[in-house]
C-alpha cells in the first residue's frame, strides 16, 4: 500500500469525524451557549450547506491547479475551520467555524479519489479510492464515539481540538507523502455542466437528497433521543454510536454489492427498508434494547444507500461526472441539512425527541417515489424506437479509431 493513501485517509478519517461528532455533542454545546437542542442541530445543517456550496465551486477552481496543491489547500481550510471551532466564544463563532471547515469536504473526496487511483495500476485503482474512503467509514465507528467521549469528558471543545491535529497529521502526510499531481485532465467545465440538461441526473440527485434527508432527520437527534426517550445515560451515548457505525459499515458494503448486481431494484428497496426501520424506531426508541438494535439496523439501512445512490448520479451523467459527483456530495448534504431542520421542527413543537422519526420515514418515503419515478422513464427510453436505448438505436464506436484501426491489422 502507498504511503500516500494512508495520508488521504487521515484525511478522510478527519473529515468524516468532525462531520458526524457533533450529533453526540448536541446537549453539551446546547448547555454551554445556552441554545435549544434544535438550535444547536443547526450546526449539522451550517455544515451540510458548506458542503452544498463548497463542492462544486472548489472542484470547479482546482480544475486548473495541480491536484496535490488543491489537497493541501483544503487541508488547510479543514484545519481553519476545525480551529475557529474550538476556539469559538460564542454559537455564531462555532457556525462559522462549522461552515469553514465544510468547504473542504466534498472537494477532498473528489480530488482524493482521482489522487488515490493515480498511486497504483490501474487493475488496484477502485481498491484504493475504497481504501482512502475506508477512513470516512472508520470515522463513524472509532472517530465519532471516541470524539463523543472526549467531549463528555472533557468538553466538547477538547473533540474539535483533536480533530485539528489530525487535520494538522493529515495535511503533513499529504506534503511529504503524496507524490506531485497534475492537473485534472477530461472534459471542460462547459461539458460538465450540459449534464445538468438531462432530467435524470436531476432525478438522481433528488433521490440523494431525500434519502438522505430521511437519516439526518432523526440521526441528529440520536442523542436527546436515547438519554430522554429510551433512558440510556449520557456515557452509553457513545456505545450506541458504535452500534451505529458497525451497522453502517455493514450497510454500506451490502449496498455496494447490491448496486452491482441490479441498481434501481436495490434502491427501491434500501429506501424503502430505510422508511419501515424509522417507523419502527418511533416506537423501540422507548425502551433501551429494542432501540439499540433499531439504531444498528438503522445505521445499515441509512448507509446502504450511498453507493447506489453515487453510482445512479455517475451512471446518467456518463461521459461528464466529475462536476455531477460534486453536486451528489452536495445534494447528500443538502438532505443533511433539510433533516436535521424538519426534524428539529418536530421536537420545537412539542411532539417529543422520538417524532423526528416520522420526518424520516416520510422522507424517505419519497425519494422512493422519486426512484420509481426515474425508473419508469428508463424503461420508456428501453422501449421507445428510436430513442436512446430503444429499439432502433444505432449503432456507437467505442474507442479511438487508432484501436480499430489495430484492430483490422
């Protein structure tokens, strides 16, 4: 294994791990600024939007710069944002700090993985994207319940100064560790973006967000919810968050496989095993094994989604993807955002820290409509003559003529 891939998933790990840690910190920042859980649930949101804008525009302007520079720049801004957090005097300062720190993230994870498969033959490179990916996994199964702890212990602000050390780790292995990138190569901005005039792209980044929206409407309030519904206390929070990362982790490898066999039957139903897991969970969250077990189930089902829904995106935007990867990791933080501010909608209203799970389930819910949606107008454009899949459709070269021109030889 290269070194340089342990770098970018120190990285990775860093990112992934201040993303997904505030949820365990929710009651401690809440009480410190003295702000209500649902406000201080707007700091996942602050964080989704920075990764809504930060991802396309970032991968955009580091087009034209050398790849490693675009990584240690936005090592960097994680670094700055990571700091003003841990520093912050007051919950304004914290969101800022929050939405800083989030510019870097989808950028990183679209140049890293260009990055990560430049460092092997190409028969390794989607082992080694996996391998660099591999630290925003392990973030959610060591980082988030060790960060959680930290700040239990500690304060939460002792949580965001680990993760600017491991900002200030990563940032040094990519210097010292990652070999000198070039520019990124394809097609230019102007193709990137005529993508965007086919309505299944669209279609696929609804479905993102949506699905994702589903998890983060109750993920956010994981905390309040098991010390005030189900009655674990503040310490168990970080076992529980385990539990979660485990069932991920899992999730997240079956989704994978499953994606590869037959992609739209496996979304309709992971989103639809999402959905019935969240109506569950409004009830198993009152008692403590029942909600440890739906969280485990939850976490898989939730996590399930992501490579089939990144690969749906990649799919319809074929022969362009880089700009319409981007703007899948920003609409997945889009449905960060919408659900932890829907979800926070229920609690404001008296319902109760267990009612964000009825905002999932709806959510989710949706996005499987908008699947079926999208996957009837495949089936149209299989059937329609002359259409593209249809019946009459002509016949494409693939490859340059130079291959056939080999070939006849």
């Amino acid at each position: 294994m290269p070194a340089a891939l342990l770098a970018l998933a120190i990285g990775a790990f860093g990112i992934g791990t201040t993303e997904f840690v505030i949820m365990g910190l929710l009651p401690d920042v809440a009480t410190d600024f003295g702000v209500s859980i649902p406000s201080a649930g707007l700091l996942i949101s602050g964080y989704a939007l920075g990764v809504v804008i930060g991802a396309p525009l970032l991968t955009a302007i580091g087009s034209k710069v050398s790849r490693k520079t675009v990584l240690i720049a936005l090592m960097g801004v994680f670094i700055a944002g990571n700091l003003v957090s841990a520093l912050a005097p007051s919950y304004g300062v914290l969101m800022t700090g929050r939405i800083v720190a989030a510019l870097s993230h989808g950028a990183f994870f679209g140049v890293g993985s260009v990055v990560a498969a430049s460092l092997v033959p190409k028969a390794k490179q989607a082992s080694a994207i996996a391998l660099m990916f591999t630290g925003l996994t392990v973030a959610n199964v060591l980082g988030v319940p060790g960060g959680t702890a930290l700040g239990q212990h500690f304060g939460w602000r002792s949580t965001f100064w680990a993760v600017t050390a491991l900002g200030v780790v990563g940032l040094l292995g990519i210097v010292f560790l990652v070999p000198r990138q070039g520019t990124a190569e394809g097609p230019g901005l102007r193709t990137e973006l005529a993508v965007f005039k086919n309505v299944q792209v669209w279609l696929a980044l609804a479905m993102t967000a949506l699905g994702f929206a589903g998890v983060f409407a109750s993920f956010t309030y994981i905390a309040p919810m098991m010390t005030g519904v189900a009655g674990f206390s503040a310490g168990s929070v970080t076992w529980l968050l385990v539990l979660f990362g485990a069932g991920l982790v899992v999730g997240n490898l079956l989704g994978g496989k499953a994606a590869d066999r037959s992609l739209m039957p496996s979304l309709y139903l992971i989103l639809a095993l999402l959905a019935a897991v969240l109506v569950a969970f409004v009830f198993t969250a009152h008692a403590k094994l029942p909600s440890a077990v739906t969280i485990a189930l939850f976490g898989a089902a939730g996590f399930a989604t992501v490579a089939p829904l990144q690969k749906r995106v990649m799919d319809k935007a074929k022969g362009a993807p880089a700009l319409a990867s981007a703007a899948n990791i920003a609409a997945f933080n889009l449905g960060n955002a919408a659900g932890a501010y829907l979800g926070g909608l229920t609690i404001e209203h008296g319902l109760g820290y267990a009612a964000p799970n009825w905002v999932g389930a709806a959510l989710a819910v949706s996005g499987l409509l908008v699947a079926l949606v999208s996957g009837l107008l495949d089936r149209k454009d299989v059937t329609q003559p002359g259409e593209r899949g249809g019946l009459h459709r002509p016949v494409e070269l693939v490859g340059p003529v130079e291959e056939l021109t080999d070939v006849r030889r």
